[in-house]
C-alpha cells in the first residue's frame, strides 16, 4: 500500500483562516483527491487501498520528514 498525504487548502494560509477543502496527495504533490473533510479524505484513501499519513503539527508538514505525519 502507498502512503498517501491528507493537506488542508489552501495551502499557507494564515492561521484562522478557514480550511476550503482537504486533498490526497501523493508524495510528488500530485492531488488524487479532493474531500470536504479530512475525515472524508482519510476514508477515501483507504478505500481506494492506500495508508493515508496527516500532519502531526499544522504548520510541519515535509513530506520528506517522516517526524513530521502520522499515519491515520
């Protein structure tokens, strides 16, 4: 199974500011899917066969650091 990455959009903005949608990514930043909810998202991922990984701190989120996800 391939991990995947669930991201709140848009992405950078400012703290407070309220989140559009979420989005599966792959770990090239290619977007697989688009959710209302990150809930929405987890569960399309598995379904779809796939680990999906979510930030464990918001504004940490290096695809390249495995510290910075935690599997969902």
């Amino acid at each position: 199974m391939a991990a995947v990455y669930i991201e709140p959009r848009p992405k950078g903005r400012p703290e407070g500011t309220p989140i559009e949608d979420y989005v599966v990514e792959d770990d090239a930043d290619h977007i697989l899917h688009v959710a209302e909810t990150q809930q929405q998202a987890i569960d399309w991922a598995k379904r779809d066969g796939r680990r999906p990984h979510v930030a464990r701190v918001r504004h940490l989120n290096n695809k390249r650091v495995s510290d910075h996800w935690r599997e969902a």
